[in-house]
C-alpha cells in the first residue's frame, strides 16, 4: 500500500512540475515579445510582473522537487515497530502515511492522509507503538497499527 501511495503521489507531481515547467516557457516566451514602448512605466510593471511570476513557479518547482526527494527516501519494505518517517499508520481517527505533506490520497480502498513528519500531529505520532495513546485537538486518538 506504501508503494502505491507513493507512485501516485510521484506521478501527480510530475504532472504538477510539467505544467509549471510549460508556464515558464509560456512566460519567457512573453517576456522576450514585450517591447519597450513609449509608456515605459507600462513596459517596467508589465516585466516586473512577469519576474514575480517567474520567481512563483521557481518556488514551486522547488517545492515539488523536494517532495520528490522526501519520497525517494522512504523505503517502503519496512515495516515499522513504531511510528517514524515512511510508516502507515492506523488509528482510531483516520489512517496516516508519515511521508510528505499532500492532504488526503484515495487509493481505492481506504483513505490515507499523507503528513510530513514535521507536522504537529506526526510529532505527536513519532517514535509511538500499537496501544498507545496521542490527544489531538481535545480528542484521544489510539494508535492501532503501523507498516
């Protein structure tokens, strides 16, 4: 289950990083077709724009590649005695994949929520075994399994 989790994540954000890579072409194609005109205040904002844009999707793809690499880390044929980066984790709440922050993933039986293990609530989880206990927001969750 960690395995399939993990490929649809990597090919959603494949798809994500080729469309913010099409976007940069598309923005650098129209800033090499902005000319200065007479209103050269017009000329400025216009490219200044563009180089924010620009930045936004360099931070993006940033993002994403980080994700990546936070994926390729985690060895999926381990299965964890307690809670740590790469494990799945079953509680009483919801189920939770220790990987990288991506919100809820449908895989077709049950949904995961995929957390960074730098969240709050993972670190809640961390180094916890089956039986154990967590209170998030008020509530008591229990730690019923982890891969």
């Amino acid at each position: 289950m960690k395995k399939a989790l993990i490929e649809k994540c990597k090919a959603e954000i494949e798809a994500k990083k080729d469309s913010i890579e099409q976007e940069m072409v598309n923005l650098k194609t129209s800033l090499g077709a902005e000319t200065k005109s007479s209103a050269g205040d017009k000329y400025e904002t216009s490219r200044e724009m563009m180089n924010q844009e620009k930045g936004k999707l360099q931070s993006q793809m940033a993002v994403l590649n980080q994700q990546l690499e936070t994926l390729s880390k985690i060895n999926v044929s381990i299965n964890h005695e307690k809670v740590g980066l790469g494990s799945l984790v079953k509680t009483s709440a919801a189920n939770y994949f220790i990987s990288i922050s991506y919100g809820k993933v449908n895989n077709g039986k049950e949904e995961v929520f995929m957390i960074s293990a730098v969240t709050p609530l993972a670190q809640q989880m961390i180094n916890k075994m089956p039986g154990e206990e967590i209170t998030w927001n008020g509530k008591s969750i229990l730690i019923q399994e982890v891969e």
